[in-house]
C-alpha cells in the first residue's frame, strides 16, 4: 500500500504577504501623494516613514514572496505559497491512487526479487533488452501531460481575486495564479548574448559576423574552455551554442558531471539493483519507452539505452536529495502488515520518482553525445535534479511548469492579442496546444540537432524560461494561418510538431530582438 505523509501544519504567513502583494502599490501611492500634500510635513516625520514605504515598495516588486522563517518548516522553504503545496499533495495522491488501483487490478507487488534463472537471463540480454517483448497490453501509464495540465488550470489563490470580470480584465489565458514573469524588455536584458547583433550557432544570418569566421572562432575558444575545466566559462559559453564535437564535454563540465572509476561503480551498483529485484514501475517504463522513443525516428535505435538508464535512474537514492528543493514528497511504501509504522517505510520507487507518459523523452535527446551508458547516466541524471523535475511538479519557480504556461500565455496575449483572442472564441486555447511542448522541453518534437541547441541555452542560462519564448515563437510564425482556422483540431494541424516547419531554437533569438510582436 502506498500512503503519502502530508504535512499536518497550516502557515498563515503567505496570507499576508499575498495581502501585502494585492495592497503595497496602492497603499505606496497614496502615502507618498499625501505626504506631499501636506504642507506642515516635518522632514522628521518623512524620514521616519521611510523604512515603511521602503518595504511596501520591495514588497510590491519583489518576484518571490520574501524568505520564510527560520522556524519555518521545510517544506514552506521548498515551496512558499500555501496553495501550491496543497495543489502539489494533492496531485500526488491522485498519482498514488492510480498506482495502487493498477497493483491490484493487475495482482503485480510493488517489487518483487527476481529468481536466479530470470537474474541470469536479464544479465545476459542487458545490452539487448530492446528485442524483448514482454506482455504489456496491461499497463497503462500512471498520468499524461494532458492531465496535469487540468490540474495546474484549477489552481487558484485564494487571496486573489479569482472572478470571471477580473479575470477577463487581466489574463484571457488558462492559468489564473499572480504570479511575477519578466516582460520583453527584461528579458532583453537578460538575454543579452541572444541580441541580433551576437553570433549564434544555429543562425545563418541576421548577423554582423560571416557564419564561417563566426563559427570558426567560436569552435576555437571552446576547445581552450575544455581544456581549462572552467564550468562557469563553459555555462556562459553555451549561451551562444556549443558545436557538435564539443557539445558533450562542454555539457559535462556544466553540470559538473563526471565519469570516474567511482561513477563507474555507482553505475555497475545501480545495475546490479535492477537485475536483483524486479518494480512494477519497470513496466511503466518499458511501456513508456515503447509508446514514445520506439516509436520516434531520431530515438528508436537507442532504445536498449533507454532501458538501462532509466531502470539504474529508478533504483538511485541519490535522486532523493532533489526533494530538499522539490516542491513534490517522494511518495512511501510499507512492509506488508506494517502500514503506518514509520520504521517500515521506505521510499518506493527508491529514487522517488514515478514517470509519466512521455518520460523516456528526457533522456532520448543525450543519447546523441554519449555512449557510454555510465556517462549517459550520470549526465541524465544531473539534468533532472537540475531542470527537468520543474517540468512535473506544481511550484512557483520562475523555471517551473506553472511560470512557463503563464509566461506563455503572457507573451501571446500581450504582443499577439487578436490570435489569443480568435483562438479563446473557438475553444483552442493556445496552452492546450503547447503544453506538451513545453513539458517534455520540447523533445521530440524539435529535431535533434536543433533541440540540442535549444538545450544549450537552458544550460547557459541555467534557466527553463527559453522554453516558454520558443513556444510562443511558434505560434507566432503560424499566426496568418491561425487565425484561419476554426477549432482545436483545425488550430492543432495548423501547428505541427515545430519540427516540420524547420522551426528553430533560434526563433527564441530573433523572437527576443525582432519578430511581429515585439517591434518598438
């Protein structure tokens, strides 16, 4: 039986830093408009306020709410907001749920050790477990990003004035939650390296440097920064993109990935886990790899790949450690006829993570750079605990799942707000279309070289945000044809896989700097 530990406290501190939030700029205003009305206002009496109206201010622009209590739990430090801790406990018991009515309609234990003849033979058949075909006309996966999709439109905060007319006045989009996303300008700013006059890998033109100089240069200086193990050189030079011979080294110095005798063996750990001891979430795994990457034409051949990275991934309590920032809980299982007595609980899977309908996608892309699967490994692994987690878990990071559709939805109402508009009238709801873009960060449907690219620049910028920009991009090349058309259906053909139409992670360069919605 699986049962997850919720958290028993309620904090009623983020009620008044949301209060804070709905109040601040006005109360602001109306302070400093009155203190200057008043003709006996006493320098003395000004200074004094100062302190007051300096937080109000810092109140009304922070992004974040401020830093929680020292006293405060640790999971109000994880994730802030009330609401979306309860969003998140919630998700996971309907997970949870799926889980455990598919264990015992199936009659499958959680895990099982598999007999010495079955050890043999999947040891055997390691590097071949691709041409195995195992009976999984049973399982279906746990959730798709479709239904985690209805779950992040139904939050709400209840400090916000949610209604229809408020609404209507401030986001026509899916997403109702307040919560901070920089605009074009900012992000200008901020991705300065990503300016038209910059030279990126990827861009054949729109640039002050020849392709050829360019990229012969920018291949020369990311030889020295290999050679120097410089990780924050190497962050900053992926910014522009980093070439296919260097990609993999440059990617590894980033995430401070190695490959030692000691990650070898780690590995070699792992493997031996799998090969003892059999998880009903393996067929989840398998199923999973079956419907999307077997099934891709750039992914299929590393479908043996898949498997063993994503079985060791399964077994690795390493991956726990993410928790500590995760908004998610890893979920518990219980030695049968010791349900609820803490001493018999154990983390289940043991890494904590129980994968959806399309998961295998996180790892297909890096099977392009490395072959050896320890390195493979480790790699995959690094990128999870770093960005991919976000993708599937309910939080108010600016690189979580909930910013990105908000950011999204933002940039497409503000610079293209007929189409947002045409598209709402006819029930195509432009996040319904992109969500599952977004929430596997576009793998598979971008080609690989290009998706690699667009990776690139999530390291760089040690950021998901890009993905968001690239999305809308997308709706912004196809916008003639958009406003054409007259249904869901109609809108999602008229925007197919980014891929087809040769789209590229570029668009988010020029979609920074140029483009039909962001002219001055």
């Amino acid at each position: 039986m699986l049962l997850i530990v919720e958290d028993p406290t309620a904090f009623t501190g983020c009620f008044v830093i949301h209060l804070f939030e709905e109040i601040s700029l006005l109360t602001f205003s109306f302070l400093f408009s009155s203190l200057f009305s008043l003709p006996s206002l006493s320098l003395s009496l000004f200074h004094s306020l100062l302190p007051f109206l300096s937080l109000l201010l810092t109140l009304s622009l922070s992004s974040q709410p401020l830093p929680s209590h020292p006293a405060a739990p640790p999971e109000h430090a994880k994730e802030p907001l009330a609401y979306m801790r309860k969003a998140q406990v919630n998700w996971e018991k309907r997970i949870l749920k799926s889980l455990n009515s598919m264990c015992t309609e199936l009659g499958v234990p959680l895990a099982r050790k598999r007999p010495a003849v079955e050890q043999k033979e999947l040891t055997n058949k390691w590097n071949e477990m691709g041409t195995d075909e195992p009976d999984l006309s049973r399982f279906r996966p746990v959730y798709a990003p479709k239904d985690f999709l209805e779950v992040l439109i139904s939050l709400r905060n209840p400090n916000h004035d949610s209604s229809e007319e408020a609404s209507a006045k401030s986001h026509w989009g899916l997403i109702q939650v307040p919560l901070h996303d920089r605009d074009i300008p900012q992000m200008r700013e901020a991705y300065s390296e990503l300016s038209l006059t910059t030279g990126q890998l990827g861009i054949d033109d729109h640039t002050h440097v020849p392709p050829d100089l360019f990229e012969s240069e920018h291949t020369r200086i990311g030889k020295k920064v290999v050679n120097e193990q410089d990780s924050a050189a190497a962050q900053q030079y992926s910014r522009q993109g980093c070439p296919t011979g260097l990609r993999a080294d440059l990617w590894a110095l980033i995430l401070n990935s190695t490959n030692e005798p000691e990650d070898v063996m780690h590995y070699e750990q792992l493997k031996a886990g799998v090969i003892h001891h059999d998880l009903l979430v393996d067929n989840l795994i398998y199923k999973d790899v079956k419907l999307t990457a077997s099934n891709d034409d750039y992914y299929f051949v590393f479908e043996d790949f898949l498997y063993q990275v994503l079985l060791c991934f399964s077994r690795d309590t390493a991956v726990l450690e993410h928790f500590s920032y995760n908004s998610a809980t890893p979920p518990k299982s219980y030695i049968q006829g010791k349900v609820g007595v803490e001493e018999f609980a154990v983390v289940y899977p043991p890494n904590g993570v129980i994968p959806f309908h399309g998961f295998s996608m996180y790892v297909a892309p890096l099977c392009f750079l490395y072959n050896e699967p320890s390195k493979l490994y480790s790699v995959f692994r690094e990128m999870y605990v770093r960005y991919f987690f976000r993708l599937h878990s309910v939080s108010s990071s600016t690189s979580g799942i909930v910013s990105l559709c908000l950011q999204f939805e933002r940039l497409l109402q503000t610079h293209l707000p007929q189409l947002f508009y045409h598209l709402r009238e006819i029930g195509a709801q432009p996040l319904r279309i992109a969500f599952k873009w977004m929430v596997r960060a576009f793998s598979g449907y971008l080609s690989t070289d290009q998706l690699l690219l667009l990776w690139d620049r999530i390291l760089g910028y040690d950021s998901l945000e890009i993905v968001a920009v690239l999305a809308a991009a997308v709706f912004a090349f196809r916008a003639e044809n958009l406003m054409e058309v007259t249904s869901l259906t109609s809108a999602e053909v008229s925007v197919p896989r980014p891929q087809a139409g040769r789209l590229s992670p570029t668009h988010t360069h020029t979609g920074f700097h140029s483009g039909p919605w962001l002219l001055k």
